[in-house]
C-alpha cells in the first residue's frame, strides 16, 4: 500500500489518501492471477480537500458469475481496518458509545449485479490493534442477487428496525471470529439516509452474544466488486460518534501466594506484585502512601512488579492507573513482609478473667508470646475459635465470648509462613 500524495486526485491500486479522520483506499485483496491494467482495472476520484463527499470509484472485471468478491474500494472512517488516518478518532468499548451513527448519499451506475454495496467495521479485543479482531460487523447498502442468497443461508438471529428501514439480521463465522450481517428485509438499497451503527451493535450484544467490552476503532463504506464494469459515487459521507469517558480498571496482588491471609493482610516472604490493567497503560505504585515506581501493562494489560527494594515488615501497597480522560481507579493489598525464616520455639499462654482455681465466672480474654507477626490459631475442644496475629513483638491477644458452662480445652498453635510451628494447651472450666 502507497500514500497518495497531493496534487493526486486519482487512485490506482492499493493507494490510499489520508485527510482528518477520513481515508479513501482501494484494496484488491481476491484478485487471484488477473494482472491490473490488462485483466481489470480500478480507480477512485477524489476531492483531496474532502476525501468524505463527492468520491467515485471505477471498476471493470471480467463478466463472470457474480459472488467471488476481488476488491474493496472505500472510504474509511477512524481506524478501519488498515491503519490511523491523519487525525486518528478514540477507540472506545461498545459499551462506552454514546452516540454513533453514519449518514450517507450515493449513487450507482453500471452491471449492479456484479458488485455489493457494504458499510463494514471490525472490532477488536485491544483498541486499534487489527492483529486482535474479534468480530465484524457488515451492513449492506445495496444487495444484489448473490449477497441476497448468502444471507439467507446464515444462521438467522431476527429482525431489526431502526431510522424506519427494518433490517434483516444473521450470523456466521470468518476465520474463526463472528460475523454479523445486516440486510434489509426487502432486498432495497439504502442510498441516502441515517444508519443508526450504535443501535445495531446494542441489538447484537443483546441478541447475538457480542462482547460489549471489544473496542470500536472506525469503519468504512464501499464497494465490493466481483464481475463486470460500475461506477459508484458516495455523495455525501459524515460519522456523527460519541463515547462516555471510560474509567480504567486496575488491579493489584502477589504473584505467589506464600502464607496466610488475615484480617486482608497478606503474610509473605515474595514480594513480587502482579495486576492487571488497561493495555499498554502506566500503573503508578504507591507503598505506605509514598510513590515507590511505575511500571507500563503490556498488550494484554497485565503487568509486574519485583519488589526487592521493600523492607520487612507491614506495607500498604496501592496501584493506580489515570487514563487520557483523566480518570482514575486504584486497588490495593496489604501485606507483611518477612524474607528471614523465624523458628516458633514456644507459646506463652495465660488466660485472664475471673478465675480462681481454674473456674471462671466471666468470658475469660487468652493472651500470650509468640515469634512476632505469626499467625495464631486458637480452637475449643477440637473446634477452631479464633486466628489472630501477633504483633511486633510476638504478643497475642484474643477475648473468648459465650463460652458455655463446663469444661474446656484450649488449644493454641502458631505457625508461620515458612512452616515452623509451636503448640500449648490449657484446661479450664466455666460457670
């Protein structure tokens, strides 16, 4: 594919003229063995001060039966298909849209049976990236003969009025990914008018399983030639498109899980951090309240974090992302860091309350000492009733409520992240 540059007003194969957010291409992508100049030929005149309006393509093929398509000249709308115009448009969710909606005005001459007439848009799982396209979505404007037939042979998924043309809605699959087709039910072009294209997208999300959340990034309209000679002029072309302001996602957590969670602290000696977040975005990570790096999402949006630069102990851990709205979303974790295995020798355990001779009158409170921030298991006649964590320095604390009359024993364990445990055990009773 080769720019056209100005003063060109006229297209030949595989040139492309760029201007605003409009392009005008031809594209013969099915042509097999036929040579350019000598078996068919194709141009496309423009005005280079609006590449939108007053745009005629010019075709001629051999006269053969009609349905092979060769070739796609059209005028393109954003990222079609094919690359950014000069002012590229914001991809945006099926979701976000608020607004998008194409009006047209075009005239044919010449073998119409041999040649459809489509609006076409593909969409994608990464915005503006081509290489991830997940779904297509063609309206034809003017349906000749074969385009009828084909229609009628996909899977049908009903009915659908919008701007008072009712359209005919159906489904198949290309390479893998769904395509949807709109045809109106009466066979009649559509040469002039409003497409409502936001409207037809609802419709599938809603009745054909399209994924709300695949990304918009432009469109085009056309010709698709496949036997003999035409002409095609799109009089008049205009996108009237609108999103909401997306809000990022962000998310945040250990790349391993390697102890406990309590009371959403995580215990760990790998500090190693992992999330997800909008593709190719900035995620800004914050420890404690102060920045500690920034790290980019790859395409997917996932991204990661090594954070050996963290010290031991408590750490409030917060990522953040603000997108080009200038909107932003966080998440954090908490975790307790220790890379030093710590042996649990021994548990220190009393128990206050009440008691005198080993008989409590009161809901007795069971404390003790510990190797610091180790998680303390504390159960009831076999039955677990309590984890707590001990602090800073070892101790631990735990305020028993509703014991009921009689004997009890109390088991306390702890154990840490890397496996070393200590036990203890006392009797009491309760009246």
């Amino acid at each position: 594919m080769t720019q056209a540059s100005k003063p060109y007003v006229t297209l030949y194969n595989n040139q492309v003229y760029n201007s605003g957010s409009y392009s005008v291409y031809i594209a013969p992508f099915n042509v097999g063995s036929l040579v350019y100049g000598k078996d068919y030929s194709e141009t496309m005149q423009l005005d280079s001060s609006s590449p939108n309006s007053g745009v005629t393509a010019n075709w001629s093929f051999p006269t053969i039966t009609a349905g092979n398509i060769k070739s796609f000249l059209h005028i393109d709308y954003g990222d079609y298909n094919y690359g950014s115009p000069q002012k590229p448009i914001a991809s945006s969710k099926i979701k976000d849209i608020t607004t998008l909606s194409e009006s047209i005005n075009f005239t044919m001459s010449g073998n119409t049976q041999g040649s459809d007439v489509i609006m076409d848009l593909f969409l994608t799982k990464v915005a503006g990236q081509s290489s991830t396209n997940a779904a297509e979505v063609e309206v034809l404007l003017h349906s000749p003969t074969y385009s009828q037939t084909w229609v009628a042979s996909l899977h049908q998924l009903g009915s659908f009025t919008t701007n008072g043309v009712t359209w005919k809605v159906a489904e198949t699959t290309i390479a893998g990914n769904p395509d949807y087709v709109f045809m109106p039910a009466n066979g009649a072009d559509v040469t002039s008018g409003t497409i409502n294209v936001n409207a037809m997208l609802q419709y599938l999300v809603a009745h054909g399983g399209l994924n709300s959340s695949l990304y918009f990034n432009g469109l085009a309209n056309g010709v698709e030639t496949s036997s003999g000679s035409g002409s095609w002029t799109m009089n008049n072309f205009s996108v009237d498109y609108a999103t909401k302001a997306p809000v990022p996602t962000v998310t945040v957590g250990l790349a391993k899980q390697t102890g406990k969670t309590v009371n959403a602290i995580e215990y760990t000696y790998n500090p190693t951090l992992t999330g997800k977040a909008d593709a190719n975005s900035t995620v800004t990570l914050y420890d404690n309240g102060s920045v500690a790096a920034h790290v980019t999402a790859n395409s997917s949006g996932v991204w990661t974090y090594s954070a050996a630069s963290l010290s031991d102990g408590y750490h409030d851990l917060k990522a953040t992302e603000t997108n080009s709205y200038g909107n932003t979303a966080s998440s954090s974790v908490a975790i307790q860091l220790s890379r030093t295995p710590n042996t649990i020798n021994e548990i220190i355990q009393y128990v206050a309350g009440q008691g005198q001779n080993g008989v409590y009158s009161a809901d007795p409170k069971i404390y003790g000492w510990t190797a610091p921030n180790t998680d303390v298991t504390i159960s009831d006649l076999g039955k677990q009733i309590a984890d707590v964590i001990s602090n800073s320095s070892g101790y631990y604390s735990y305020q028993t409520t509703h014991l009921a009359p009689g004997a009890h024993d109390i088991a306390v364990s702890a154990a840490n992240i890397y496996g070393s445990t200590a036990h203890s055990s006392l009797h009491l009773n309760f009246v």
